[in-house]
C-alpha cells in the first residue's frame, strides 16, 4: 500500500470515529432535552383577535392566588406576553401556572393557526 492510500485510510478512519462520537452525543442530548411534566395549577388562552387580558379577581380565582400585588404583577405579565405575541403574528396565547416549580414560574406558548 503505498503513502496516499494509507492517509486516505487514516482519513477515513478518523472520520468514521467522529461519526460515531457525534451520534453518541446527539442521542445522549436528545434523551436530556426531554420536557419536564409540570403540575398545572391554573390555565388560560387569550385570542389575539381581541386581546384583552381577564381583570384582577378572574386572574386571582384562575391561578388561586391570594396576594393582590402578586395578582397585579401577574395581570401585567400576561397582558405584556400577550401584547408582544400578537404584534409578533400569533393567533391565540396559552399559559399555564406551574405548581411544583418556582414562584414565578409562569408557562405560556403562542400558537398560530
């Protein structure tokens, strides 16, 4: 075998190895990115048709939450997210309160049709 076909082979061999090492790591990173369940504690869709924001009581009664700060700063978060969702093109926003994570751990998706 001469000089060129015993690089080519190395070449090649290398290659093969970085292969497989990549479909290693992707399939580990695959099985990590894997969504955590949440617990649900309250859930709501606004229709960016008309994008309003339900008041201060259905928020409270919704996300059961007692503190009428926290409900304020809630109401401006959703109606902020919201807001910004729709001038971005989406149809309808859906939220939902995660229970189990932290305080502040408010999900939403938005959602074209």
């Amino acid at each position: 075998m001469n000089t060129t076909h015993a690089k080519a082979a190395k070449i090649t061999a290398a290659l093969l190895a970085s292969l497989c090492l990549i479909g290693f790591a992707t399939s580990a990173l695959s099985a990590e990115s894997r969504l955590n369940a949440i617990q649900v504690q309250g859930a709501l869709e606004v229709a960016c048709e008309s994008p309003r924001v339900p008041g201060q009581q259905e928020i409270a009664r919704l996300f059961e939450i007692e503190n009428f700060s926290q409900t304020y700063d809630l109401r401006n978060r959703l109606q902020h997210v919201v807001t910004r969702a729709c001038h971005s093109g989406a149809d309808r926003v859906r939220f939902a309160f995660d229970k189990n994570a932290a305080e502040d751990a408010l999900r939403y998706v938005a959602l074209s049709d």
